[in-house]
C-alpha cells in the first residue's frame, strides 16, 4: 500500500490466520491504501509446523487495485498444502474486500494519525470451509522518524457463522532505513471463548521504491497448540 512496502483482519478460527488484512508479512494491516488506478501485488511463501504437523503455503497471494475516494479493492487467497497426507493442495483464507481511508495522517505524509477501515467476505474455501463469513475492522497508524505503529481491532462471523474478535499491533522500524526490523504481536478470540495469540519479527527490504521483500518468523498458540511458521515474500506495485 502507497508506500505500502511489502497476508482479516487477523482473525482466526483455529491457529492459522484468516486474513481479510493483509501488509505482509504480517496478519494485520496499516491505515494506507494504494493510491488511485495503481495495483499491488503481494506475493508470498511460507513453511508451518502445527504440534506434529507440517504444511507448505505455496503461494499466498494479495492483489490490491486503488479506486478514488482513497479505497482499494483487495482480493486474497493461499494455497495451503498439508505434507504427508493424501490430501490435495487446498484454496484457503480467500476474501474479498473493501478498504478506505477516513483521515489521512503521517501515512499519507500529512500530519497526526491514520484512520482506515477494511471491510469484506470471507469467500468459500475447501469442502470444510464452503460457507460464507463477513469481516470489519479499524486501523489507526502513527509514523514518526524512529518507528512506525500501526493497531488493528477487528470482529467477524466465520464462514461456519461464529462470532470472533481480533487486535494486532504492529512496530516497525525507521521507514528511512534499507532494510528495517519489524514485529507483531496478535489476540484473538471466538464466541467459544477459545483464545490465541501470535507473536512475529521479522525484516522488510525496500530494494526499489515500488518493491521490496520481507521475511519472518511467526509463533503462535491456542489452547494446548503451538505453531511455528516461516514467511518469506515480496510487494511489488506499479
């Protein structure tokens, strides 16, 4: 996103995301949107180990066209494939969605905060995922010369049609920096009172001014399951 540089609002039904967010390489998202008649690609890979359980996301895909009135239209989805199972590779965390700018701020190089919102559908997925779900969120983003923080707080009704609530948070570093740190840190809940966080570090390399590449690594836990994942990808926008 303009200068978006780099996968809902963060919600999850079990310990993977389901974004209907997505900055990569994170799960939640900035109050930026890329400027009018531009597109954004976002493009990603990913290694996750679920207790004993491994899976390759090969590719995770976000593809953003900006339209006036400071919005963009997002679409989303993954391919997620679960390693020695006989199961074929799946579509999952697809969404379509809309997101605006209400108050351009330091994002938009004016003054103060950014507000966005980003709202859409969770698109039917697999044959365990073919219903349809719904997910809204508010984003507020402040940037300064030493860092960058962008707070999400999300709600949404899954596609088995449960409420969950989401917040995120992300700090970044100096957004003058080639290659700056970056970190997250995630909350979620389910009308099942099920509750999970995640936790991610992570860089982001601005090679060009319309491209950059990120890497991380995310933890994350609910109930009695651990996950460990690895994220690598790029943002390219024309």
């Amino acid at each position: 996103m303009a200068p978006r540089l780099s996968t809902c609002a963060a919600i999850i039904a079990v310990v993977r995301p389901s974004p209907a967010l997505a900055y990569r390489p994170f799960d939640s998202t900035d109050a930026s949107v890329v400027g009018a008649h531009e597109f954004e690609l976002e493009f990603g890979v990913g290694y996750t180990r679920e207790d004993a359980e491994e899976s390759l996301t090969l590719p995770a895909v976000v593809a953003n066209y900006g339209i006036d009135g400071d919005r963009e239209i997002v679409l989303e989805g993954r391919i997620f494939t679960t390693l020695d199972a006989e199961d074929d590779a799946e579509l999952d965390d697809a969404a379509l969605s809309l997101k605006q700018v209400h108050r351009a701020g330091s994002l938009q190089e004016r003054s103060g905060i950014s507000v966005a919102s980003e709202c859409g559908i969770l698109l039917p997925t697999t044959h365990t995922e073919d219903g349809i779900g719904a997910a809204c969120a508010l984003i507020a983003s402040q940037r300064w010369q030493a860092a960058t923080i962008h707070a999400s707080a999300g709600v949404a009704v899954n596609r088995d049609h449960r409420w969950e609530e989401s917040l995120g948070t992300i700090l970044e570093g100096p957004d003058g920096w080639l290659v700056r740190p970056v970190s997250e840190v995630t909350f979620e809940w389910d009308e099942k009172q099920s509750a999970g966080r995640s936790a991610l570090v992570g860089l982001i390399w601005r090679a060009r001014e319309m491209l950059s590449f990120d890497a991380a690594v995310r933890y994350a836990r609910i109930g009695q399951s651990h996950e460990w994942e690895v994220r690598a990808g790029y943002t390219w926008a024309r």
